[in-house]
C-alpha cells in the first residue's frame, strides 16, 4: 500500500448486512471497485464489500465500494 493511498478494508458479511439496512440499499446498489485494482486488500473476491477511508479536511470519512469485474 502507497502511503497516500487511501486504507482500504473488506467488510465482513455482518458489517455488510448492517450497512445496507442502514442505507436502505442493496448490494448493487454500491458504486463498483475493479476486482484487478491494486488498492483492494488480498483475498478479496467478486461482491465482496470494501471500506475506504479517506481524510478530508481533517474529517475521516468512508466510501464503500463493491467488488466487480
């Protein structure tokens, strides 16, 4: 990982669940993420959910993504 690169990390199936009743969203819903993306963290597989953090402004804030082809 580059040391300006936002820290990715892939949810587990609960952190997923709550998430998409928190935004009342489906899975496909999610903005897509290249499965060949250098960014995503090893072991990572098609429709897994991944959380990038990002700091702007001072704030924390995190984007989810959905792993596709």
């Amino acid at each position: 990982m580059h040391l300006l690169q936002p820290k990715h990390t892939k949810l587990s199936p609960i952190e997923v669940e709550k998430l998409l009743s928190e935004l009342n969203i489906s899975l496909i819903q999610l903005p897509k993420i290249k499965i060949n993306d250098f960014a995503l963290p090893e072991g990572c597989e098609i429709s897994d959910v991944i959380k990038i953090e990002r700091i702007i402004e001072g704030k924390k804030i995190n984007y989810y993504r959905v792993v596709a082809v």
